[in-house]
C-alpha cells in the first residue's frame, strides 16, 4: 500500500530520469580515478601530480556545485541539469581529442567538476515532486546515482586496455551523456510547486551560525572521505602493490561498493540508534580502521578494512543528512547546497593529502594517520556538543525523522 502511494504520489519519469543523469554523471565526475594509473605511466607523473589529477575534479565539483545550485533556484532544475549535461561534454570532448599535455589533464580534470556538481539539480528537481512522507525514498532512488562510481573503476581500464589508449575512453563516455540528454529532455518535468528563489542574504545568516561549519566538516570527512577514496584507491593499490591497472581498479571496486550501498542504511539506522550516536561511532570506527590501514597490512586484510571504513563513511552520510534538516528546518535547501559543497571540498583534500605525504616521505602511512586524526576530531566535538543540541532542536539520543534527510550526496 505503501508503495502504491509513492507511485502515485510523485512523478515516475522524472524521478528516472534524476536518478540516470545522477548515475552518468558521477561515473564521469570519478572516470579520472581508475584512468590515472594509465596516464601516469603515459607521463611519468610523481605522486603529488597522480593525486592533482584525481582532486582535481573534486574541487571542480565543490565550487561548480554553488553555481548549479543557485541556477537551480533561477531557472529551475530541469534547464539546469540539461545546461550542466551540455557543458559536461566539453572535458569529455578535450580529454578524447586534445589531452596531449600535464596542463591539459588537468584542465579536464578541473572540467568534469561539472559532472560532479549534478546533484545540485538533480535532486531537487525529484524531490520537489514529492510529499515531506515519501521524500526518503525518492531521495534514496534518485540519490543511488552515486553507483556510477562503480561503473568507472569496472569498466574504464579495462575499455582503455582494449583500445589501447585511454583517451577513447572519454570519447565512449560521450554515448551514455547523450542517452541521459535524450531521456532527460522527454521525461524530466520540473514540479509545479517550485520554492521561492534564495537570496544571497539567505545564505549569509545561515553561513553566520556555528553548526553550518560544523556540519560542513561532517560531511566533509564523510563524503569527502567516501569520493575522495574512490578516486584514489586505484593508485593506492597500483603504488603500494603493484598490481596492474584493471586489477588495482577491480580492488578499489570492492571497497566503493561499500560506500555506495550502505549509505541508505545510514539514514535509516540513524532513525532507530540516534544520528549523533551514530555518527560518534562511525567516526570512531573509520578512526580505527584508518590507523590499521597505515600500517600497509597484506593487500587481503588491506581490502577489508577499506571496505569496513568505505562503509562507515557511506552509512555517514546519511548520518549526517538525517540530522542536517532537523537543525535547519526553515534552510534545508539553503543548507545542503551548502554542506554539499563542502563534501566536495573533503574529496579534493584526501587524494592531494595522500599523494604528498607519498612524495615527501615514501609512504602512506602518514597520510592514512591524519585522516584518523581528523576522524578522531569529529567524533569529540559531536559528543562535546550534542547536550546543547538536544536542548535546543534534537531529540532524545538524536532520535529524529528523516523524512526531509538524504538531501544531498
């Protein structure tokens, strides 16, 4: 019955069409990761300029997704995602064509930010079509685009391999960006009931108070954590142990599977545990984890506990969009695109974290400390200030309804 409402309630092709334009453009926004291996070897590239290559699109995401965001709120969200597609096919186009330089690699890299940036359309654009009861679903159908990253790491080197070249891989890419077009132009309508556009002042009063940061350094270990790694993990294992393109690929696979599936399951567990008592132990196990992983345990165990920390950064993310809406109620969609933004900005810091501390001490290991650190951090200042947060806006041990949460990636 439940079902039946939500079908009826909403818009189908629409939230499709979310979902498959969310969907591509993340297996394009990540496709620098696994492919970085190849053009490394193509031109000799040291570990602080692997690591560009793969931060890169990152931060492009973060800055480009205030941009799709505030056009999101002008012109509405079904002309945003169709100008965000369009622009997309530029770096795809550079990186086929004319990626024949370090400086042109990174202009593309910078470039498929513009994929990354898809959310700040298409979410809204599924969410405005249903009610505050059945938003979680919709969000979490149109929020499991993010799979896309496991379609990059599968497929990219192993196309590259086949060809011979991994510039065709970003012509390839092109065919999946014009069926998402095409299914984008006859099936996505934006909803009748569009929000009243935000001004600039609106984003000021809620940048002035103390838990937009807070939450902005969350979700920047979460997410940042979760896309960062994904784009890295292929040269982490194709540096630490040698394995080749595909089979470094197919390892990192492994661990983003985690990442993306556990996310919903955050959300929810949120509801039943508490969001802060969620959060507090994730941190706390990704801390764990991260410091076993610096030791550069066996390439067996390595994996596995990749996956454990992959999986609490996904299940954190819905943690952290479980509680996010509660504490700003009035300035949900303000706040997300803020926090969102900051999420990108966590996946541009790990890779470029990672592939310094490489160069400048031959090791991973001190990069992997840090992001233990920094865990360790957020999980102490979660439990120094939840007390005023449940007098002020939470619940009884975070204990909250999610039904405007999983607004963001």
């Amino acid at each position: 019955m439940e079902q039946t409402s939500f079908w009826k309630s909403g818009h189908k092709g629409t939230l499709f069409s979310s979902f498959l334009y969310f969907d591509v453009s993340f297996m394009i926004w990540v496709i620098m990761g696994p492919l970085a291996v190849l053009i490394a070897a193509d031109f000799q590239l040291d570990a602080a300029q692997k690591a560009n290559l793969v931060a890169l699109p990152a931060l492009g995401g973060s800055i480009l997704r205030l941009v799709l965001g505030y056009l999101t709120d002008r012109i509405g969200p079904k002309k945003t995602g169709l100008l965000g597609m369009v622009l997309t096919f530029l770096p795809l186009v550079i990186g086929w064509q004319f990626a024949d330089s370090l400086g042109s690699l990174y202009a593309v890299a910078l470039l498929l930010g513009i994929a990354g940036a898809s959310f700040a359309a298409a979410l809204p654009l599924a969410s405005r079509w249903y009610p505050p009861e059945h938003q979680g679903l919709a969000m979490g159908i149109a929020g499991a685009g993010n799979s896309g990253t496991i379609f990059a790491t599968l497929f990219a080197n192993r196309i590259a391999e086949h060809y011979g070249t991994w510039h065709v891989v970003f012509g390839l890419a092109l065919i999946p960006l014009c069926a998402a077009f095409l299914v984008f132009i006859l099936f996505a309508k934006d909803s009748p009931n569009q929000p009243a556009p935000k001004k600039l002042a609106d984003y000021g009063s809620v940048l002035k108070q103390k838990d937009t940061w807070l939450f902005c350094l969350f979700y920047m270990v979460t997410f940042g954590g979760f896309s960062g790694l994904a784009n890295y993990l292929t040269i982490f294992f194709n540096t630490q142990y040698g394995l080749k393109p595909v089979t470094a690929s197919d390892f990192a696979t492994i661990c983003i599977i985690a990442g993306s599936l556990f996310r919903p399951f955050g959300g929810w567990l949120s509801d039943k545990l508490g969001g802060i008592r969620m959060l507090i132990g994730l941190y706390g196990l990704v801390a764990v984890m991260m410091v076993i992983i610096s030791t550069l345990p066996a390439l067996g165990w390595t994996t596995c506990y990749l996956f454990i920390a992959m999986m609490c950064l996904g299940m954190g993310n819905g943690a952290v969009f479980q509680l996010v809406p509660q504490r700003f109620s009035e300035e949900v969609g303000i706040i997300t695109g803020i926090v969102g933004a900051a999420g990108g900005l966590g996946g541009y810091f790990l890779p470029k974290l990672l592939g310094s501390l490489k160069l400048s001490s031959g090791s991973f290991t001190p990069g992997f400390l840090i992001f233990s650190g920094v865990a360790i951090a957020c999980a102490l200042i979660i439990a120094a200030a939840q007390q005023s947060w449940k007098r002020s806006w939470i619940g009884q041990g975070g204990k909250v309804s999610s039904a405007a949460g999983n607004h963001a990636v």
